[in-house]
C-alpha cells in the first residue's frame, strides 16, 4: 500500500476556488484503478495550508493514475501546486516489510 501527501500553500482568498479545484482531483484520481481512499483537509491552525491524501494498492497503480488523460486534465494542474517535498510513503505499520534503497535499474 502506498499513501501520497500532497500539501499546497493558498492564499485565504483563494481558499474556496482551489477547494473545487481540490475536489476535482481528488474526483479524477478516485476513478484510476488501485485507488483505495482519500482525504482532503485544511489545517486549522493556519488556513493557508491544505492537505490531499490518498491511498492506493501499490507505487505502480498511482504512477498509472498519473498518466491517464482524466487526472492530467483534472488533476495535474492543481497538484502542480503541491509544495516541493517527497509525497509517497509506504505503509509501515508493524510487521510489515520496508522498502529499501537500492538502485532500480538493470543496466
């Protein structure tokens, strides 16, 4: 299982038209095969900081999510908006097997 943090910094009088942006994405992304849940959710303490959630059955069916004509349409543009920082996160609860860094390639 793999969840994505997207978080994205908007102006408070932008707030309410990236909210239906945000709902498009996450709409377009919930229709992709492997997708298993989501959340979208403004922090409390600072109303400029908004948050996407999303839980998907592995790396690989939220990589093809990205590359369907409907989340690039859709979705793409506003997670284009997402603050620069690493958003995909294995599950880690106990008992579960880590990834571990190694080169991915063959050649």
């Amino acid at each position: 299982m793999v969840i994505v943090v997207n978080r994205f910094r908007v102006p408070e009088p932008e707030g309410e038209a990236f909210r239906g942006d945000l709902q498009r994405a996450y709409d377009a992304l919930a229709e992709r095969p492997g997708f298993l849940t989501g959340t979208m959710g403004r922090n409390v303490d600072d109303p400029t900081l908004w948050v996407l959630t999303t839980t998907w059955e592995h790396v690989g069916a939220y990589r093809r999510a990205l590359s369907s004509y409907d989340v690039k349409l859709h979705a793409v543009p506003t997670l284009g908006r997402a603050l620069d920082e690493p958003s995909a996160y294995e599950a880690a609860e106990a008992g579960t097997d880590l990834n571990t860094r190694r080169a991915r390639s063959l050649g």
